[in-house]
C-alpha cells in the first residue's frame, strides 16, 4: 500500500484535510499527534508540526522514518514577499531557502551552509501534477522561490530584503526546512502555499482574517493533487 504524508504546520491548516477525510486514527508520537487514514487503498499520513523549522523537521522526519511514507505534500499559507502576489493566490515552490541563516562572515552567500547549498529543489514530477490540476479545474497556479526563517515577517525592509537577496515570491517558516529534509532522505516533496497576507507593516492584521480561508484554498488543492497521484 503506497504510503502518503500531508503535512501543514498549523491546526488550522490540516483541519480541512481531517473533515475531508472524516475518519481516522491518532498516533501520539515524538510529542505530536499523526493522523492516519485509508484513502482509495492508500494510506495517509496528516499532521501539523507546530511553526518552525525544527519542529517542521522533527515531523517531517517522522512522517518518513517513522511512518514510512513515500512522498510528502505540504500545503499551508504563507506571505507574500512579489508584489504581484495577492491574498488567496495558489503558489509552488520550485526551490526553497533559509532567509535567515547567515554566515557570510566566513564569505559565504546568505542562505548557504558548508556540504550544502542556498536552495533546495522541489520534486518536478509532483510540481507537474499541480500544473496538470490546475489546468483541470482552471485555476491560476504561480510558481515561484519561497524562503523560510524562523520569524514572523512584519517589517517592510525586511520584507524586500529577502526579495531582493533570494529572488523570492513568498516567505514562511516551515518549508525549506521539510525540504531539506525529504532530499536528504530521498523522498519527492511538494509545497504549496496560500497568500494569507503581505509580509508587510499590515501583516498581523490581515493575518488571522485570511489564514483559514487561505488554509481551505491550499488544502482542497493539495486533495486534488492526491487523487492524480493515486491513480498514477
């Protein structure tokens, strides 16, 4: 039976998943909660991992060490950092950074650790499947660099700082992390983000009002995506 993770990092952000799927198990390990299901003979694995990139790699490594799934699928929500995106906007990320990890005193690049590198890429065959579904159902799907750091973007410097230094689209604090972390163990990975708000001064305010809304939009696209993968 093929083995799928879907992974948020907030309750808010699985919740359509587990009322999709209505009927499940709960595993309680390494201090989180793993929701289990059987869906068209394949079994799946939800859960959110609480924000941050630790946290984020502790599940993800969960999902597959533990659970043994096969490929991972993160939906969730993130800011937007291009000014061309706008709340409620679909996008994938086809490579992922750490905006905050900084050792560019030894001359490296900002993002960039030794044995490693700036971005990690997402997996192409699963990036054609979104494109695939979004034409389906005809739905605006951007693609585009998305960069993670452990900290809530509210600051309209910072906010082009990172656009500018990583060429990113959108900003969040989990997926460069769940990156890093499916690559080194060989596990295809998609992210998928939702604009819940514009990283900017206004950030805190619009956050909450858009989150779940933007959490249903990822979410009912993320099920789509595993109805193709089923089915393959």
């Amino acid at each position: 039976m093929k083995k799928i993770a879907i992974m948020g990092a907030m309750p808010e952000e699985i919740e359509p998943l587990l009322n999709f799927f209505g009927t499940y198990e709960t595993t309680r390990y390494a201090n989180n909660n793993y929701y289990t299901t059987v869906y068209k003979n394949t079994q799946i694995v939800i859960a959110y991992s609480k924000i941050g990139k630790v946290n984020s790699t502790i599940t993800a490594s969960a999902m597959i060490c533990h659970f043994g799934c096969e490929k991972l699928l993160f939906g969730g929500v993130a800011g937007a950092v291009n000014p061309e995106l706008h709340v409620g906007d679909l996008v994938v990320a086809t490579k992922l950074g750490q905006h905050d990890l900084d050792i560019t005193a030894f001359g490296h690049p900002y993002g960039y650790v030794p044995e490693g590198a700036v971005y990690e890429e997402a997996d192409a065959s699963l990036i054609e499947i979104a494109r695939e579904v979004a034409k389906e159902k005809e739905i605006k799907l951007k693609e585009g660099i998305i960069v993670t750091g452990d900290q809530f973007v509210c600051d309209n410097a910072r906010k082009e700082w990172i656009a500018k230094t990583f060429n990113a689209d959108a900003l969040e604090m989990e997926g460069a992390s769940v990156a890093l972390t499916c690559n080194s163990f060989g596990v295809p990975f998609f992210i998928l983000r939702s604009i819940s708000d514009a990283a900017d001064m206004d950030a805190s305010f619009s956050f909450d009002e858009f989150m779940i809304s933007s959490a249903k939009i990822s979410a009912k696209f993320v099920v789509a995506m595993l109805d193709k993968i089923i089915n393959d």
